[in-house]
C-alpha cells in the first residue's frame, strides 16, 4: 500500500472520489470499478476532465449550467463581491444590495404578480418553502384544515422531506417512508403512456379532471394546494396541451386552492421562454426556480409568491428561515445570469436550436429501442422501450440509459442522469449547431450498440 504522499495527484483524487466523498444517486462499488469520472474545467458547451479530455455537455450539469460554462463576468462580480461583503442573512429584517436587486428583477422577469421573492439555496428548499407558505396562507386565511398537497405521479420535486412527500416518482419515496402526511397524487399527463388508454385531443384531458375529482374526494377545504411543473422533466419531457394547465388553473380558482408551479428546471430560458408558464399562459400563485437561476455559478434558489399571497405577510410572520437564503455572492451570480441571458437572448435561441435538436433526435427513432422522442426548447428526453407497438418499457435490469450514458462519455458525450429507460437531452443554451450534430452523432452510435444486447 503506497503512502499517500506518494501518490500522483491523479491517483490522490481517485483515492478520495472512492473512499472519502459520497456521491449523490450513484453506486460507490461501480466507481470504484470503472473510476470516478473527474470534470476539472468547462467554457461554453464543452467541458474538460482532469486528462484534458473533451466533453460535449450534453445536459448541461442537470439543466443547470444554461448559459454555458466559463463566464469570466460572473467570476468577477462574485469576486466583488465576495470582497466586499461575502455573507449576509435575511434573518430577523437584515438585509444585502445584491438579495434586494435581484428580489425586484425576479418580481420585473416572472408572470403576473408574482411580486415577493423568497430567497433559499437550491430547488428542494424552494419547494419546501413554497408548501410551507400555501399551508401558513391557508391558515391565515381562516382555514387551518386546508394542508393537503395535490401533485403528480412521475413528477420529481426534490428530496428533502417536504418536497420528496410531494415528489411522484415511487423509487425515489420508498427507501424513506413514512413520508409527510396529507400529500395526494394523480395521474400525470403523460400521453406516451396514458392512464386511461387514450389519445390527445379525443381524451378531452381526463387526467386535468383527475385532479378535480381528487379535490372533490378530498374535500376541497381540505385542499392547499396544487403543485406541478409546467413541463415535467425528470418524467422525461412531458409539456402537456395548453388546455391542461389551463382546466388546472381554473379548478384550483373554483375551490381557492393555491397553484405552485415548480419550474425549478423550466426556468430561465430553457423550454425556449424565460419561464415555461409562459407557454401555457397562466400565472401561478406560487412558483419554484432554482438550477438555472445563477447558472450554476452559485447555489441560489427561491419561491416567487403572488401579492394576495405576500399581503396576508405583512403582520404575521412566514415562520421560515434559511442560513443561506438571500447570500449576496449567489444573488449577484444570479443577477449577472440574467442580465447574460437578457443580452443574448438565450431563451430565443433555445427555441431555435431546439428545433434542430429535436429533427436530430428525431432521425433517432430509426432504432429499435426508440419508442419516443420528447422536446421543447433545449428541453429533451429520449424514451426507449422493449416493443415499439406495445410501447412495453424496457426493465430496470438492462440498464438501457446508463449503458448509453457509459458509452456516450467514451466519445466524448457527457449526460449525466440517465434514469432506467431514457436519456435527457438538455444542453447549454449556447450550444452550436456543429457540437448538436456531434451530439446525434454520438448517440446514434451509442443506441446502436446496446440495442444489439436487447432480446
Ligand atoms: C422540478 C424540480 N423541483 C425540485 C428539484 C430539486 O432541486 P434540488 O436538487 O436543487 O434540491 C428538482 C431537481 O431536479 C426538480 O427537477
């Protein structure tokens, strides 16, 4: 056994991804057999590991990284910053320059009157605050029963314990329950695989009246709230008809149920508008962003709330606080983020470059395994199954995604997240059309070979 001063700085950085630093959904037995995967460097869409090997970023580090990687102006206003005054909280009525500017650009940027911003540090954080805030507001308002939390099946909202009570996804709630009381969950829109067998438009959107007939179950003053993304990602890309966010906005108006719209992926340009609400024109009474908010320059997170909302907070306090909320180095990151993805335009040209995004993937379905292809904006999911005609998913045994992710970063082709049966497609906003055809490309290669393993 060598001394660890003896090790090569290579070895050293294996050594500690294997034994000292957990990772987060991953298999510590598979690192330590095929290695850590170590990304030392990153500028635009590209990104380079410790060899100086190069990297497509093919999901822009978990839809985060949108306005692409190496943005010297950000380095230098939070460098600034930092200088100036690293840390302040927004405990007990204190507040910072950078927490107060970027609150008014974020009530200028969102829909509606989505006015008051909650400031935390990551996606989790704002989904919790959000709940907790549609619960105090009930409460507020006289109605202290209404606590239940309405969500969907498949949807992915976080993993602290708020978030994962709401969050659809079973392999994600089973390791840890019991889980929170009082969260319900319908079907998701999902058309590829319909709950009720059928087809948009004749299914008239039966799932959005799901959510009716749950409420009416429930009992309606039992009911906080509704939370969903606009798009589901984790879900594998399903943006439902405009009419389905439409019927869910109405029915949570009928019963005084507050709408969240969790746009914790969504937001910041990535579905081809600044906010996927848009798309269905809505405005929420609550909504999530976290990721893409800074761009991945600092963590930062937050819960916009509507003015009926902030107004029943002005003489009794949101009983919530975190250390990190409302840091001034992560709110002048996010400010600079906006400011780039104003001046660029980067929303517009997720739109553009997503349109040819997705006739790439689409020339993918000539594979077998490719059951469907799913996008909006720079927003994409392939989903492969055992039987094209039955659409009979493949089983977590295969490991169809993982394997794909394996080989595509052999070729330089980084994903991270496959989930069992899909591959999530969400470059930086950035991207050039030369680096989406090596990206097609790859994958091209990628499917081919492991469906040859598939019987
Ligand atoms: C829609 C949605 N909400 C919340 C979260 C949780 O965000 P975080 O991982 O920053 O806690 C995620 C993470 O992927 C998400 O997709």
């Amino acid at each position: 056994m060598k001394n660890l001063k003896d090790l090569s700085e290579k070895e050293l950085l294996f050594k500690g991804a294997g034994e000292n630093l957990l990772p987060h959904y991953a298999m510590v037995s598979e690192i330590r057999e095929k290695g850590p995967k170590i990304l030392s460097r990153g500028e635009g869409a590209l990104l380079w590991d410790i060899d100086g090997k190069e990297y497509i970023d093919g999901h822009s580090i978990l839809w985060v990284a949108n306005i692409g990687h190496g943005r010297k102006e950000i380095a230098e206003a939070a460098s600034a910053q930092m200088e100036k005054f690293a840390y302040g909280s927004l405990f007990g009525g204190y507040y910072n320059e950078p927490a107060i500017k970027l609150a008014m650009k974020l009530a200028e940027i969102t829909p509606g009157d989505l006015n008051a911003i909650f400031l935390v540090s990551g996606g989790s954080e704002a989904v919790e605050a959000a709940i907790k805030i549609a619960r105090q507001y009930h409460q507020r308002k006289g109605y202290p029963n209404r606590y239940k939390i309405i969500s969907r099946r498949e949807s992915y909202h976080g993993v602290t314990y708020g978030a994962l009570s709401a969050t659809g996804l079973r392999i994600y709630r089973t390791p840890f329950e019991p889980l929170v009381p009082g969260f319900v969950h319908v079907p998701a829109p999902y058309c590829y695989h319909c709950d009720y067998g059928k087809e948009y438009p004749d299914c008239e959107i039966e799932c959005a009246d799901a959510i009716e007939d749950t409420i009416l179950w429930e009992g309606p003053k039992s009911v906080a709230a509704v939370i969903g993304e606009p798009v589901m990602s984790a879900a594998g890309v399903l943006a439902p008809p405009k009419e389905y966010w439409e019927k869910v906005r109405a029915v949570c108006n009928k019963y005084e149920i507050l709408l969240i719209a969790d746009e914790v992926i969504n937001a910041f340009g990535r579905t081809g508008k600044f906010f996927a609400c848009e798309h269905y024109g809505i405005t929420p009474d609550i909504m999530t962003f976290a990721k893409a908010m800074s761009g991945g320059y600092a963590p930062i997170g937050a819960a916009a709330v509507s003015k009926k909302i902030a107004d029943e907070f002005v003489d009794w306090m949101f009983v919530h606080g975190i250390t990190y909320g409302g840091h001034p180095v992560s709110a002048t990151c996010a400010m600079k983020n906006i400011e780039i993805l104003e001046r660029e335009k980067l929303p517009g040209r997720a739109e553009e470059m997503g349109r040819y995004l997705k006739e790439g993937l689409n020339s993918l379905k000539s594979h077998r395994i490719v059951g469907d292809v799913r996008s909006i904006g720079l927003h994409s999911a392939i989903e492969y199954v055992k039987d094209k005609k039955t659409r009979e998913p493949l089983s977590g045994k295969e490991r169809v995604a993982s394997k794909i992710e394996e080989i595509s970063w052999q070729r330089g082709l980084y994903l991270c997240r496959a989930s069992v049966d899909k591959t999530y497609v969400a470059p930086p906003l950035v991207i050039e059309k030369k680096q989406i055809e090596k990206v097609i490309g790859i994958l091209d290669e990628a499917i081919g070979i492991v469906e040859k393993d598939i019987k």
